[in-house]
C-alpha cells in the first residue's frame, strides 16, 4: 500500500485549492497510478508560517510498479505542471505531494541530491496527513515504530489536533 498526501495553499491557473488537489489526482491517473482511496478534504493553518493562507489536503491509497524515485519524479513533475515554485522551504505553493508510506518499506534514498526517507520522516507530527489517513486506512501502523494511527493522533498537542477541519466538500 502506497499513501501519498497531497496539499494546495495557493490558487494556481487551473482554479483554487480544492482543483489543484482533484487536478493533481487527475494528472496522478494519467501517469497510469490508480487511485484506490481518497481521504475528504481537510483544512489546518499553514506550517510553520500561519499567516500564511490556509492549506487543504488529502491523503491517498495508491497502486504502481514504480519504484519510489520514478515515483517522486512524478510527483514532482505533477506539482511543477500545476505551478509549484521552489524558493524556500515551506513557501506557500499551488501544488505539495509527498509519499507518505510505500508499502511498509524502511527507505533513505537520494532523489536530486536530497534524502528521501520512507517513511516520511515527519509524517508522525502532521495532523494534516494523520487524520486523513486514519479515514482511509484505520488500522494503519507506522512501519519503522508500529505505532497505531490512532495512538499517533492521541500523541498530538492539543491545538494540531483542534486546528484541523475535515470539509465536506469533495
């Protein structure tokens, strides 16, 4: 099982948020990765600059054969077409995906010069990939700790686990 979680705090010139995430999931299928689950829509102040505007993510159970840095290189192609600009770390952007878990695999791998561990190395911190991967996958357990997903949320500070809205729009 894959989970790739995937956010948008910027408009971009497909439409806002919510259509840069179904956009991105379009783009995602095009590449020939299916999409088995999707999470709802969920809403939390921007990280680490809350000023900044609000971010709407979603997390998905994917199938493909590629291997994680063909995958990346996806991911990363997707987020440029849909105008992903890179100038410094955790910039507002149109487009954001990430892997979050490749089939319970314990990886550090290079991707362009930077370390790309799987799984996601902060993905235990990050309410906005925590609660929508309990919705899809419940019985979920971190492959490196075997930590539950819902021991992982208990474990949460009081604010990450009240600033976040799950939204009903799809």
């Amino acid at each position: 099982m894959i989970f790739l979680g995937l956010g948008s705090n910027l408009p971009s010139k497909y439409g806002d948020k919510f259509a840069n995430i179904n956009l991105a999931i379009s783009f995602l299928k095009a590449c020939g990765i299916k999409v088995i689950k999707r999470s709802s829509f969920y809403k939390t102040p921007s990280y680490p600059d809350r000023e900044n505007p609000k971010f709407i993510n979603v997390v998905i159970l994917v199938e493909t054969n590629l291997p994680p840095v063909d995958l990346m290189s996806v991911l990363v192609f997707i987020e440029e077409k849909l105008e992903r600009k890179r100038f410094k770390k955790n910039d507002p952007r149109s487009c954001d995906i990430d892997i979050i878990d490749y089939n319970n695999q314990i990886l550090n791998l290079k991707y362009n010069n930077s370390d790309l561990t799987l799984p996601h190395k902060e993905l235990t911190s990050r309410n906005f990939v925590l609660f929508p991967l309990q919705e899809i996958s419940p019985k979920w357990k971190h492959p490196k700790t075997k930590e539950t997903i819902n021991y992982l949320i208990q474990k949460l500070n009081e604010e990450d686990k009240n600033s976040i809205l799950k939204m009903n729009k799809n």
